[in-house]
C-alpha cells in the first residue's frame, strides 16, 4: 500500500467516529417540553436560512462552474473538481449544524446535573462538526488526487471549498450580528433584561446567529484553509521536480501523511478531554489541544523516520539541491509551535481573567466611549505577536526547507485542526445551552453552570479564531509561491510600477470587504430595532412578562435571514471579479503584487478585528459576573456598547478576512494560466 493512503483512511475513520458521537449526543435526554420547544424553533430559524443561503450559493456555483468549464484548457474535469469542493465544504458545515442544534438542549439539560455531565455533551458535539470538517476535507482531496494525479485539479476542489466559505462565513456572520446588536442594544441597555430573556423577540434570531455563522460558517472557514494549505504544498513540489509523476515525488505526498496523521492525533485528542464535577472547562480545552500537538509530534516522527532513507536517495537522483525529510519534518513542528503560540497569544489577550479584558472593564466606569479606546488600543497592541510569529515560523520554515518548508509549515499549524474545530463549536453550543436555560427558566444554579460552559466557549471560539487567521497567513504566503510557480513569474519587485499599483489595490481590499460586510450588519440591525422596539411598545404585556404573552420571533429570524443574504453577495462578488480585473489587465507582476497586499493588510485587520472583538466581550462578562456594579449597572452598559461594536469586529469582518485572501489566491492560481496569454499589460 502507498503510505499517502493514510489519508483517505484516516479521513473514513475520522468520519466514522464523528457519526458514533453523533449518536451519542443524540441519546442524550432533550429536556422538559419548554426546552424541547425552545431547541425546535432555533433548528427552524437555523434551517430556514441555511436552505436560502444554499440555494444562492448553488446558482452561484453554477455559474462559475460554466466559466472554468468554458474558458480553463482542461476546464470541464476542474469544473467537476470546483462543484465538488463546494459539496464537501457546505456538508461539513450542514452536519455540524445538526449536531449543534441537538447538542444545545441536552447541554443545558445536563446542566442539571453538574458540570461534568453538561461539559462532554457539548464538546463531544462540538467534535462531530471538527472531525466532519477534516474528514471530509482529507477524504475530498485523496478522491480528487487519486483519480487524476494533478495537484493542479485538486487546486480546483480547493478553489470550491474557499469560495463556497466565503460566502458561508460572510452570510453567516451577517446574520448573527444583526440579531446580537439588536437584541443586546434594546434588551439589555434600554429594556434592562437579561441577555437571554424570552420577553426580547430577537433571542430566537440571536441563538440561530451562533449556529448559522459559529458553527456553519467557521467550520467551512477552516475547511478551505485546510483544503488550501495541502494543495499549495502539493503544487509547490510538482516544482521540485518537473516532468516527474505526482504518485513517484514523495513530497507530493507527504502533506497527505502528515494531515491523516493529524486527524488520527485529533481523533485520540477527542478522547482524552475531560471535566470533573468543579473542573474548568477552558483548561479541559487547553489541555486537549497541548496534549494532540504532542501525539502528533511523535507521530510524524516515526513516519519521518521510517520514510527517511528512501526520501534521501530520491531526492538526490531527482533533485536539483537535496531536502533532507528532518528539514521538512523541522518545518512542520515550527508551523504547529507557531499554532500553539498565537492559541496563546489570543487567549492572553481575550480571557476574561486576563489583564486586557480587565483593564477595559475598569474603563467602563468612566463610560462607552473609553471602553471602546480601551479595547481598540489593546486589539492593535495583540497583533504585533501573532505576525511576529508568523514571520518567524516562515522564515525558520523557509531556511529549512525553502517555499516548500513554509507550505508544510501552514500543514503542520492546521494539522490538528480537528481538535481546533470541536473547541470552536464547543462555544456556540453551550452559548445557546445557556440561552435556552434562561429562556425555559432553569434554576439559578443551573444557569451558573451553563454560564462557566459559555464563558469557556467563549475564549475557545477567540483562541480558534486566531489561530484560524495565523493558519490562513501561513496558507496564503504558502498559495502567493504557488502562483508565481503555476504562473512562471521569477519575482514580484516593488520597484515595478505594475507590482506596486497591484500591491495597493490589495491592500485596500480588506478594508473595503470588512467595511461592506460591517455596513450590511449595522443597516440590517437598524431594521431589528426598530422590530424589537416595535414589539415591546405594541404587544400589550409583553414587557412585563404577563403569562400567555409572546413576541413574534419569527419576524426577527426574517429579517435576519433576508438581510443576511441580501448583503453578502456585494463584498463576495466584488473579491473575485477585482482579482480577476487586475490579472487581466496589469497581467501576472500586478496580480503578483495585489496578493502580497491583500495578504499583508488582511492579517493585520483580521488579527485586529477578531482579539478587540473577543476583547469587549469578555470585559462586559466580567462586569456581568459581579464587578463595578454588575448587571444593570452603568459600566455595564458601558461594556454591552463596548460589546457590540466589537460584535461585528469578531464575528463578521474578522474571521471572513482569512477566507477572503485565500479565494484571491486561489483564484488567481486557477485563472493563472488565462492571465498568462490574455492579459492586457
């Protein structure tokens, strides 16, 4: 057997588990007939918009599917490979989804019971949707690869998976901020209820918000940059070695291993997470995350040690310069120790028990506006790390093993994206575990539980999202070597008036794309207020709880979903056909140059955007567990004004922002060929 098939079969095997806790979360006891209610009319919200959504995305998979078809030298099989990469990023997201809607009421059912029995529902949920997304990632990629050999159509699956993300995480992002802002802003500042009470008609809308952009549109975010990271390593060493078979050049190969390694790593991570009775659920997290990283290590050791002898004496007959397998295998751990510390990095400067989120909460006392100061100098000051990381990690990775070292160095950071992926939907899950909680009016003693879940999940989804962003950094320096490699350019010179015009209209691009998203939720949450404020004035009773009083949820959750999806194709749309206008007509030098752009300036919006984001949230949390007056109090207001400004900086422009430069990427490679012959400079 080829050792590369470790990856299919480690793909099957991390579905097959994921199908078992699925059934596992779905044995669990849903709770009392409120609750069950409660969960029934999240799953129809959270389904309503994601059959709209697929429905645009498909007409829109279509069509570009037609273009590559059409116009691609071998266009018709990369059609296929595109429409197919599409399928297995919007089945991940889709699947999790499911888990997570079922998981969020037996979590807060559990919750009755302790800790400890709420805590393994949740993550085990979680789980479903990380080992799906690496499952069917990896399972996609060796389909492709075996039935064609060229990385470069695996370059068109890959293409898919980002494309489809893009508009996933930008809907889905959309979405939850426009039922967030709007519920927080009334129900909480004006209204003075709490965040989860069932008076306010935007807590329905709200808890699908988690479902449809944490857990659908993250979990499509980070398959792309899996899906990414390998087939750039793939097409990088087609490189080393021209003219040989994909199937005889071992460093084709070797990102296939390491990512059937990683999964193998996350699948043993999964199991080893555990939370006693009095336990803290973030260290549970943490610890499984440090304890995977180690089984990966030495897993890919052995392997690097057992292909080490045959690598050596292939490299040397088919190499122009040998690369040791110890080089490449350095290169991997430096990317996964690159991982582990941005984790870090953003968990120091989101935690709720950290200094940053303090020191902001401390500045609510004086009000909104010096929380947001407060916050926004913090978020600035978290990015210098991370990119300080990165440029390390890339640097070391290229002196070991060149642009094929910083390739497997992105691989070795998304190795053990499995175990990244179930933390992040961890959160979302206990959010709407605590959401239904309150709304179905659980004891006190039973929400103090869900709430230290939540305030976990709140950190993990933080910590993913950073490491997501310094994945993706690594990813697409990793896709700018494969372009110039696919395209035939020797370099990209500042001083080259094409590259340089090119390097600041990519600059300028994430900006636009965080603007345009961040507009659509602020335009979007003005209609929700007025909704919600319209509710409260005109439905006698309704504020103050009178029994057999509702609000009308159903009209939140539409308007949500309608402006979600109104509002997303805009700055979607508008990343492709301006990388395409500037291939074809300044030609490869400014395409070349627009990349760099778009990668330098999406980094640093993204890192600042995701932490000051994380950063407001967990500051207006540790007023609402008591400090400088607590709930209701005005630093509080101050901080749930502090929290929705980032709201949208978290949860919509900041975690798009990797996707967004991945797609650029990857549709400059796809198109790489066409720019060549038709480019009008």
């Amino acid at each position: 057997m080829e050792l590369w098939m470790i990856a299919p079969l480690a793909a099957l095997a991390s579905i097959v588990v994921a199908a078992y806790l699925f059934v596992y979360v779905n044995k669990q006891d849903s709770g009392t007939a409120k609750m069950r209610e409660i969960a029934r009319a999240i799953q129809e919200g959270a389904n309503a918009f994601l059959k709209r959504e697929f429905l645009y995305l498909t007409v829109f998979v279509a069509v570009v599917a037609t273009v590559l078809t059409i116009f691609l030298p071998n266009g018709p099989i990369m059609g296929v490979a595109y429409i197919f990469g599409s399928i297995c990023s919007g089945l991940a997201g889709y699947f999790g989804m499911i888990v997570a809607l079922k998981a969020n009421v037996r979590s807060a059912n559990a919750a009755k019971e302790g800790l400890n029995k709420a805590f393994p529902i949740a993550f085990r949920g979680g789980a479903v949707m990380g080992l799906s997304v690496v499952g069917l990632a990896l399972l996609g990629i060796s389909v492709v690869y075996y039935l064609t050999g060229d990385p470069g159509i695996v370059l068109g699956f890959s293409f898919g998976a980002s494309a489809w993300a893009l508009f996933a995480k930008a809907g889905g992002g959309i979405y939850t901020k426009t039922a967030d802002v709007g519920a927080d802003l009334v129900g909480k500042v004006e209204m003075n209820i709490p965040e989860d009470d069932p008076r306010n008609p935007a807590v329905i809308a709200d808890n699908v918000g988690d479902n449809v952009g944490d857990v659908a549109g993250m979990g499509a975010d980070l398959f792309d940059s899996y899906v990414a990271s390998i087939v750039a390593v793939m097409i990088l060493a087609v490189g080393l070695a021209p003219g040989i078979s994909s199937f005889d050049n071992p460093f084709v190969n070797l990102p296939l291993i390491f990512a059937g390694l990683g999964i193998l790593a996350s699948i043993l991570g999964v199991a080893i997470v555990r939370v006693g009775k009095k336990g803290n659920p973030g260290k549970a997290l943490n610890w499984g995350t440090y304890i995977t990283c180690g089984i990966f290590i030495v897993m890919t050791l052995f392997v690097t040690l057992y292909l080490q002898q045959d690598i050596e004496t292939w490299a040397q007959s088919s190499l122009e310069s040998s690369l040791h397998p110890f080089q490449v295998w350095g290169a991997l751990v430096v990317g996964l120790v690159a991982g582990v510390v941005i984790g870090i990095t953003t968990d120091y400067f989101t935690s709720i028990d950290r200094a940053p989120a303090i020191r902001t909460a401390e500045a609510s006392q004086t009000g909104a506006a010096i929380n947001i100061i407060t916050g926004f100098s913090y978020g600035l000051v978290s990015m210098f790390p991370p990119l300080l990381g990165i440029g390390i990690a890339s640097g070391v990775a290229y002196g070991l093993a060149g642009v094929y070292g910083v390739g497997i160095a992105a691989v070795g950071m998304l190795s053990i994206v499995g175990m990244i992926v179930a933390g992040d939907a961890y959160g979302p899950i206990v959010d709407n575990a605590k959401g239904i909680a309150e709304q179905s009016g659980l004891e006190e003693e039973v929400i103090d539980i869900a709430d230290r879940l939540d305030a976990a999940g709140n950190t993990a989804k933080a910590i993913t999202k950073g490491f997501a962003i310094g994945a993706a950094g690594l990813t697409v320096l990793a896709l700018l070597a494969a372009f110039q490699e696919i395209s035939g350019a020797t370099g990209f010179d500042l001083m080259n008036p094409l590259v340089l015009t090119g390097a600041l209209i990519g600059i300028a691009m994430p900006p636009l794309f965080s603007a345009l998203v961040m507009l659509g939720v602020g335009k979007n949450a003005f209609t929700m207020i007025e909704e919600i404020r319209r509710q409260f004035r005109e439905i006698p009773g309704l504020k103050e709880g009178k029994e057999g009083v509702k609000p009308d949820y159903a009209t939140c959750v539409d308007i949500a979903t309608k402006g979600a999806l109104k509002e997303l194709i805009l700055p979607s749309v508008l990343s492709i056909v301006v990388t395409l206008v500037v291939g074809f007509v300044g030609g490869i030098e400014a395409l070349g140059g627009y990349l760099g752009g778009s990668i330098f300036s999406g980094l640093i919006f993204a890192l600042l955007m995701a932490n000051a984001g994380g950063l407001w949230d967990n500051a207006k949390k540790y007023i609402e567990a008591g400090a400088f007056g607590g709930k209701g109090s005005d630093p509080h207001k101050a901080a749930v004004v502090g929290d929705t400004v980032g709201d949208p900086f978290k949860d919509t422009a900041g975690p798009s922002l990797n996707t967004m430069i991945t797609v650029m990427s990857l549709v400059a490679s796809v198109f790489a060929p066409l720019i060549v012959m038709y480019a009008l400079l």
